[in-house]
C-alpha cells in the first residue's frame, strides 16, 4: 500500500533529519498557536506589527529551549511510555508558566493578557495530539486496526507486569491486546489504558465474544521454583490445567500456552523495589541469606520473550526463557546501595550509610532458583526459548482431583491441601510441618 510505502520510507531516514522535521513541525505548531488563539478570541486576526509580533517571536524563543533541556527530541514517540508523556507534560507546563508571565501576569502594551493563557492551551493541545498520532501511526496501530492478520490477545493479570506486556504488545504488528482478565474483583469492569479488565468467571464469554486466539498469563515472579510451598507447588499445578485444557480444547480457535521465567526486575515481586525503600528509609537491607542467589531479566526484556514464545506455540506448550547467569542476592543489594551514591555498613567500614542484616530462610525457601524441570527440554527458533515436555493427567481426571481440592480449601483443611497437590504435582515433597497460622489455631481449638 502507498501508505505503509510512505511509513516505512519516514521510518528510515536517518535520526537526525527525523529530529529536525520533529522541531520544524513544533516551530509551526507554536505559530499555529499564536494564530489560532488571537481568532478564538477577537474571532478575527491581528495584524503582525512590532508589539503584536512578540506573541510569535517568544512563542518560538520559549518552546525550543524548553524541549531540548527536557529530552523531548531524544525521545522515540513511536515506542513513548508514561515517562516520556510525563517529561512532554512537564515542558509544556514551564511553557505555560512563563508565556504566562510575560503576557498575562506582566503585560505587553498592546496584546490581550488573555492570549498569555490561550496560546499556551492550543499549543499544548497541538502537540499533545501530534505526539499521540505518531504513536498510534507509527508505532503501529493504524496498520493494526486494518489488518485481517492480527490476532486478538487477552493478558491475565492487570498488574505492572501486565501493562509492560501490553505496552510491548501495542508494538506488534501480529498481536493487538482486547483486554485485561483479573482475580481483583475490585477492579472488574474499570478501564486500563483503554482497555477493559474482565472478571475470570466471564472469560469464556469474553473469548467468544472478542474471538481471541491467545491468553498472556501476566503474573510477576512466574518461575518454576519446586519449593516446598502450596503456593509454589500450585504454579506447575496450573501448567497441567493449562494443558489439559488445551488438549481437551484441541479443536477450537483458542490456544493456551504457557512460559516458565524468573525474576523480573522492578515488578511487584522482585526484591528491587524493596531493597529500593528500605535505602529510602535508611536500611537496614533484609535478605534471608548471604548465599541465596536468583535469576533476573527487565520488564522490556520478558514481556518480548514470552510475546515470542506465545507467537511459537500450537496449544499446550510449556516454554521456558533462558534467563542467563544467576546473581547473587547479597551482590545485588550492594550494588543498589553504591549506585545510590551510599556505603555499605559491614566490618569492614562500620561506618557505612546502609547495613544488610540477613535473617534466615524461611520455611520451604531455597538458596538456589531452578528454572527448567523437565525431562528433554527442546530448542525452539529462538535461542532464548526452549521448550520444556511435561507430563500432565487428562482433563476429566484432572477436574476430579481439583473438585476434591476445592474442598479441602473451603474447608481449610491444610493437611488434605498437601495430600492432594503431592498426589498431582510430581516431586512435591514436603518435608516440614504445617505451619499455616490459622489452621494450628483452628486444630488448638478442636
């Protein structure tokens, strides 16, 4: 098509004469202001002589200073996140602020103070609007929005780790994000940017309905860590569903894919943003032991993978992301404490800003991170990707052993708990008593 000739011919030209048409375009813009305040206000335009000419001349004198200190110009709209929208909303905030003070607080002899607030609101809705379409243009959407080829995607968790996955899927030109499914009842029915968050209980509803072809399973942390924990135990425990589930629904549009990665750094689960507050707050840095080591990948990074990961699957696959090289969590914190510019306070210098007290394992954690269980993992076209074989039971068996679960939960039978995820996962061993508070308390009272 002429158009996407066109789009891809803007696309590469080089990175410089992009930034000059982008400051031409703003240059103009900041004109057009000027312009088309004067007719809003008087409905009519003013003539440009000597006085007058100053609404133009600082229109200009203001906006370029302003965009280049902020780093509006190293931006890259197509791919713009909220903290490039942040830095636009910042300049063009100073804009207003001084075009402001000049023309409505101070004065020109000759020019309505009213202009000094209408100028900088039409400016700033003109470049808003010009940021927002090269995004939608250029990053992609337009030619989403006609093509027959896309594939309708929901993300299941409305989290942080669910809007990067969205923002990277906005990038795609195979994918488009029909909204989000998540277990917060809370947020059932609001809107995420632009995108609607359903509740579980409607999802075969919702698949129907909007014909997707793909669920992004968006939880913070999802390693496959065989720990001695229910809560650790019910991650493979759900692949098996999944697989099931995806065996059973063999025949339909619907495919159901799962990927096995570790940390994700600055998600809800990762121990950045703690490690992050407790520098804030002074220290101490908590970790539970000087040995323990994990995996880490960014956001960007894992949201990229597991996109590529669901575009290989055929229904019922088990990826699993190669995540590099462990690190070490004691490193990690020492790291994060001399990049905010402070000391470590150990033996060595007691007289360091931040101590890093370590606390002792918990029950069922381990040392070490295992990221791929499973009998001959498989490469796939990806180097990062592989594909793991597990095995799992048929879904009418399955839903038999889950329905026995379920009532072991409702009735907060913990003993029954273990029993039946040991029977289902394999290599759950729990080798420690129970230690889930309510129960003993329950067990004390009978």
């Amino acid at each position: 098509m002429p158009q996407n000739r066109f789009k891809n011919s803007l696309l590469n030209i080089p990175r410089q004469a992009k930034q000059l048409i982008v400051v031409l375009a703003d240059l103009l813009m900041a004109w057009l202001a000027v312009v088309l305040a004067v007719d809003l206000r008087f409905e009519a335009s003013l003539p440009v002589g000597p006085i007058h000419a100053w609404l133009y001349v600082l229109a200009v004198a203001l906006a370029l200073p302003i965009f280049m200190t902020t780093g509006l110009y190293r931006a890259i709209f197509r791919y713009a996140g909220l903290q490039v929208i942040f830095s636009l909303n910042k300049a063009l905030a100073l804009y207003t602020a001084m075009y402001l003070l000049v023309f409505t607080v101070v004065g020109v002899p000759g020019v309505p103070r009213s202009l000094g607030l209408a100028q900088p609101m039409v400016f700033a809705f003109l470049v808003m609007s010009s940021r927002l379409f090269a995004r939608h243009w250029l990053g992609g959407m337009g030619l989403k929005a006609r093509s027959n080829l896309v594939k309708p995607v929901l993300i299941y968790g409305a989290g942080s780790a669910g809007r990067q996955l969205a923002n990277s899927i906005y990038q795609s030109q195979e994918l488009v994000a029909v909204g989000y499914v998540d277990d917060d009842d809370r947020l059932h029915g609001h809107s995420l940017n632009g995108l609607t968050i359903h509740d579980p209980q409607t999802l075969a509803r919702v698949v129907a309905d909007k014909q997707v072809v793909e669920i992004y399973l968006a939880l913070p942390s999802v390693s496959r860590k065989r720990r001695n924990e229910i809560i650790e135990a019910l991650k493979p425990l759900a692949e098996m569903v999944l697989q099931a589930i995806a065996q059973r629904s063999s025949q339909t549009k619907t495919r159901f894919s799962m990927v096995r990665f570790g940390n994700v750094l600055g998600s809800s689960g990762s121990v950045v943003p703690l490690f992050r507050q407790q520098i804030q707050q002074g220290g101490p840095i908590t970790l539970t032991d000087a040995r323990m080591t994990r995996y880490f990948m960014t956001i960007p990074e894992a949201a990229q993978l597991v996109i590529q990961a669901g575009a290989m699957a055929s229904g019922g696959d088990v990826f699993v992301l190669d995540m590099g090289e462990s690190v070490k969590i004691m490193d990690l914190a020492r790291r994060m404490i001399e990049l905010s510019g402070l000391t470590v306070q150990d033996e060595v210098n007691p007289e360091g800003d931040i101590a890093i007290e370590v606390t002792g394992l918990r029950p069922g954690e381990k040392l070490y991170e295992e990221l791929l269980i499973g009998d001959n993992p498989m490469p796939t076209q990806h180097p990062r990707i592989m594909k793991a074989h597990e095995e799992f039971l048929p879904w009418p068996e399955l839903q038999a052993q889950l329905t026995e679960l379920m009532q072991a939960v409702e009735t907060n039978n913990v003993p029954a708990m273990r029993a039946h995820i040991q029977r289902l996962v394999p290599g759950y061993q729990p080798d420690g008593e129970v230690v889930d508070w309510v129960w003993l308390e329950q067990a004390k009272v009978a």
